[in-house]
C-alpha cells in the first residue's frame, strides 16, 4: 500500500507589496503555492515577475506582507528574526545564480561554512564536507579556491554547499542563468539526481526551457499569480 507524498511547502494567500518611495510595488498577490516532498518544482516567469521574492519568502530571507508560509509543520512567517537564522540553517539550502562563494576560501572550506552553525565536531563537519564534494564529483578539487575553478564547477561548489547539511528544501535561484549549455546541463542533471536518486524537495527558478524540462512539474509566475499555463 502506498501513501500520497505529503505536502511540504504550503503557500497561501501570500501577498507581497514592496514601497519604493510614495509608490507601492504589488508584486505578489493572494498567491497559492504546494510543494510536495520529493518535487522537483520549476518556477517559470518573466524578469521581474516576484520569482527571486517568492523564493526568498520560501526561504525565509525575507516575510510576507500577507499571508501563510508553512514549511512542514512551521510557520516561517511567524518565526522571530532569531528564529528564522536557526531554521534557515536547519532547513534551507540556497543554490544563486553567481554562486556567492567566498574567494579567500578553498572549495572544501566554503562547503564547510553552514556546518560551522551546527553542533557538529570538527570530524564530522570533514566527514559531512567530504559526502557532499562527492555528490557533486568534486572530490579532486577540494583544495581548489573558486577562481581556479571553471563556472560549472564553482556551482558545484555551491550546490554541495546547499546539501552539506542535508536541509528539507533546496531552493535555487537560476542555478544555470550564468553558464554555458553543456555546463548547465551537467548541473541540472545533478539536481535531477539529487532529487530522484536521493529524494531531494527542490524549487528552481530558471528562464531555460531546458531547465524546466528536468523538473517533475513546473509552474509560471505572472501579475503576482501562479499557473500551469506558459505567459504569452
Ligand atoms: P524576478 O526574480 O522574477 O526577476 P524579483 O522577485 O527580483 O523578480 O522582483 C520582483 C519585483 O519586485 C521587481 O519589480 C523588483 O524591482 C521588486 N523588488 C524586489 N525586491 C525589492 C526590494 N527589496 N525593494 C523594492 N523592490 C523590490
Ligand atoms: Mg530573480
């Protein structure tokens, strides 16, 4: 007997407006959002359209001006600044389209960072570091600092990154918006992998067809709303 996968992400009602000086700038409105666990989500949408707010409001870097974010059993919106970094740490992990790794840092070092806000002893963060260079098969470059490591390779960094601390959600900003084709294909059949091989929830916003076409389901976002159907 098998149960329907539970619902992970539940959006609703959301409602975002941001003030630019006397101007109000609606860009989300009432909007309705459910991720199932183990979904490869792609979030399609012109520039401009709230995808970044979305998934930031997702993520917890950022609250709405309405409406519920419940993430599992809480309620990101009604979490306290301090909270919210806690259950980031725990629960999120972010994929940026220009990586957003440290230049100082070797490749290992930027990997180890999310784990230098857990419990866990310097043993285990080398043993969690090292699971997650080979996930993303960068093992031979973990001594590497990102400007000696080509554009698909610095995202690699970056996604193993995001899953060293094996959060619930991964959530990635146009993770291919800066590489080449073959580069960026590489790097979505890695997030296709993480999430049918190890059951990885992700959210990807991306322009790309191509990127979308990996995806378990892919919706569009327009006027402050989602749907099924492509924007014309
Ligand atoms: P997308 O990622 O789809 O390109 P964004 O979510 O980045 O779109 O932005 C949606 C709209 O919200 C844009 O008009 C943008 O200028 C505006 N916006 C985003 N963040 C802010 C902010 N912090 N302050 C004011 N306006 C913002
Ligand atoms: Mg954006």
């Amino acid at each position: 007997m098998s149960t329907s996968p539970e619902t992970l992400v539940r959006i609703s009602n959301v409602t975002k407006t941001f003030k630019r000086g006397s101007e109000e700038i609606h860009v989300l409105s009432g909007l309705d959002l459910e991720v199932k666990a183990a979904e490869f989500l792609a979030l399609m949408g012109p520039s401009g359209s709230g995808k970044s707010t979305l998934l930031n409001l997702i993520g917890g870097l950022d609250r709405p001006t309405a409406g519920n974010v419940q993430i599992g059993p809480d309620r990101v919106d009604q979490l306290s600044d301090r909270q919210l970094a806690a259950w980031r740490a725990r629960h999120i992990g972010f994929v940026f389209q220009f990586y957003n790794l440290l230049p100082a840092l070797s490749a290992e070092k930027n990997i180890e960072l999310p784990l230098l806000l857990t419990h866990l002893s310097k043993a285990a963060r080398r043993q969690h570091v090292a699971a997650a260079l080979e996930a993303v098969g960068l093992t031979h470059r973990a001594k590497h600092h990102p400007n000696t490591l080509s554009g698909g390779e610095q995202q690699r960094v970056g996604i193993a990154r995001a899953i060293v601390t094996d959060p619930t959600v991964l959530l990635c900003d146009e993770p291919t918006g800066d590489l080449d084709r073959k580069s960026g294909d590489e790097i979505l059949a890695l997030l296709q992998s993480l999430n049918t091989d190890h059951g990885k929830t992700i959210i990807m916003v991306t322009h790309d067809p191509h990127a979308s076409a990996r995806a378990s389901r892919t919706v569009h976002l327009d006027k402050g709303q989602l749907s099924n159907n492509p924007v014309d």
